[in-house]
C-alpha cells in the first residue's frame, strides 16, 4: 500500500512540471489542469486504505476543488462518480 502511496506522490509532483503543449504532444487531450482531480483522487484513496483519513480528507477537498476542469463526459463522470464513493468513506 505504501508503494501505491509513493507512486500517487511522485505522479501528482510530475503533473506539477507538465505544461499543457507537453501533455497534447504526448496525446493526452485534457488541459494539465484536468489531470488533477484524478490525482488528488487516487492519493485520498490511499490515504484512507493506510487509515490517514486527514491527508484523504486534504486531498479529497483538492479534487473537488479542481472538478471544474472535467469536461461533462464518461471521463468527467468516472471522476465525480469516484469523489462521491470516497466522500461518503471518509467525511464524518
């Protein structure tokens, strides 16, 4: 779990460096921006299978702060969908 953790950490430091041009060169069609609700989804997870349920929280409010840059596709969805399972698990 704590290899998962570390793997989430580093994916969300390296989104911090990507620039939009870079993403679309790589084929990616979402603004850096989009990729971050995914991200802070995923750590907050973590956070909540190792019992680190303030970092999930933390994280979780991240996600939901950047949802804006989701388009209102299945992708967009899968994410909000996703946000709204791991909320019900972690917020008291």
């Amino acid at each position: 779990m704590h290899q998962e953790l570390l793997w989430d950490q580093r994916a969300l430091a390296a989104a911090d460096v990507l620039t939009d041009e870079r993403n679309a060169e790589a084929g990616v069609a979402l603004p850096v921006a989009g990729l971050y609700p995914s991200l802070h989804l995923n750590l907050a997870d973590c956070y909540r299978k190792v019992g680190d349920l303030e970092h999930a929280r933390e994280h979780l409010q991240h996600a939901r702060a950047g949802i804006g840059a989701l388009g209102d596709d299945e992708y967009g969805q899968l994410i909000r969908d996703g946000l709204d399972r791991l909320a019900e698990q972690v917020d008291p």
